[in-house]
C-alpha cells in the first residue's frame, strides 16, 4: 500500500526543498531574524521549481494527457455532468507507491489531463495554454535556483558574477514578469474564451483562480525584490 498521494508529496516537497534552501544561510543567522519576503519568494520559487517539472512533463507526455482526458471527459464531464471537482480530488488524493515517486507519465501527467476538464486547451499542443506552460517549465528553473540562493548565500564572499547583484537582479525581474505576464493573458484567454461555463463559481475560483493567482501575486513580490537589488547593488532587501 502506497504511503503517499499526490497532495503529500507535493507538501513533503515544499517544507523540504524550502528547509534545504534556508540551511545555507550564514550559521550566525538567527532563525527569527529570516524575512518574511525571504521565506514567501523560497516558498514560491520552490513551488515554481516543482510545477516547471510538471510542466516539462506537459509537453513530453501530451499524447499521453489526451488520452487521459478523454477517458476522464467520458466519466466526469460528458452530457454535461460537471463532475470535474471529484476528478481533481480523486487526483490529489491518488496514491503515489515510492518506485514512481519520479513518473511523469503515469504520476505527474495526470495532473494536465485533470485540469483539462476545466481548460481543455492543456490536452492540446496548438493551444496557447500549453506552450505558455511548456516554455515556462523550460526556462524558469534555472533562474529559480539562482533567486534562492542569491537569497540565502552570503553573496559578498563571492566573485562569481552569477552571484552579483546585477546579473541576480536582471535575470530575476524578467523571469517574475515572464511568469507574472503569462498569467494574465491566460486568465484573459480562459475568461475571453468562456471556458467557465457550466461549472460552478466555487470550483472555478479554487481550481483555476486561487492556483494561478500565486503566479500573480508572488511575482510581484519577486519584482519588487529585484527592483531593490539593482537600486542598491547589494542582497539587502532580504535581510
């Protein structure tokens, strides 16, 4: 019997890879003295980490997605059952067994083809939808990784000019727009294109608006950030 489900790994994840980010701070860094822009943009870029691999997984298993989804049209969505919100829990409490912890086709696609029910253009490679994600999952991992530890690492014992202020600065700003614009033009896409018809406004706010809303909100936190760090040419706004 699997231990885990999805909704638990991906907790086990975020308390993890967070906790694992805030170990490399100096050892005379008292706990209490950690910011809360600190620990939101960890969080959130931690998160960011983990759907970009989802998102990778979106565009290598695609073919895989449609099958799914039309499977779990015909059982959930079909002659107009709206019944999309027990798909996404079945989803979420779906048990995870250690040997495919790291499975993208049998684990992790499951989650497009279970969004889809709301947005169908995620089962579809022409959409905008899918490239959007696809392309973020592709170039935001590695300026991710780099925000965090410019966060943490005591940036002025290094020389490296991936560390400098500049380089973190700049690359952090277009990232957090990058992922804060795409946000926005798929919101308007998805209300535009009325894909919120006849399901309810409850599952539509939780499932498609409060999950891209942290792509919204966070990046702004993240710009502002990086706006101090370019103005003061030093890691000074997280401390």
């Amino acid at each position: 019997m699997a231990l885990l489900n999805v909704a638990s790994v991906i907790a086990i994840y975020l308390i993890a890879s967070t906790y694992a980010f805030l170990t490399l701070l100096p050892a005379n860094t008292p706990k209490a003295s950690i910011s809360p822009l600190t620990l939101s943009l960890l969080f959130f870029n931690n998160l960011n980490i983990f759907i970009a691999l989802c998102e990778i997984v979106l565009g290598v298993h695609i073919l895989t997605i449609k099958e799914d989804y039309k499977q779990l049209y015909a059982k959930y969505a079909a002659d107009g059952k709206g019944n999309e919100w027990p798909a996404c829990v079945k989803f979420l409490t779906m048990p995870v067994p250690i040997t495919q912890l790291f499975s993208g086709k049998y684990i992790w696609s499951k989650m497009w083809s279970t969004y889809s029910l709301y947005d169908p253009s995620y089962q579809n490679h022409e959409s905008f939808g899918f490239f959007i994600d696809f392309g973020n999952g592709l170039s935001t991992i590695p300026p991710s990784i780099l925000m965090n530890l410019a966060m943490v690492l005591d940036t002025t014992k290094y020389s490296t000019v991936l560390l400098s202020p500049l380089f973190v600065g700049c690359v952090g700003l277009a990232m957090y727009w990058q992922v804060m614009y795409g946000t926005i033009i798929y919101v308007l896409s998805f209300m535009f294109n009325r894909r919120y018809e006849g399901k309810s406004t409850l599952e539509v706010g939780l499932f498609v608006g409060i999950s891209n809303s942290l792509w919204f909100f966070f990046p702004i936190a993240g710009i502002y950030a990086c706006v101090c760090i370019l103005r003061d040419g030093s890691m000074s706004v997280f401390q």
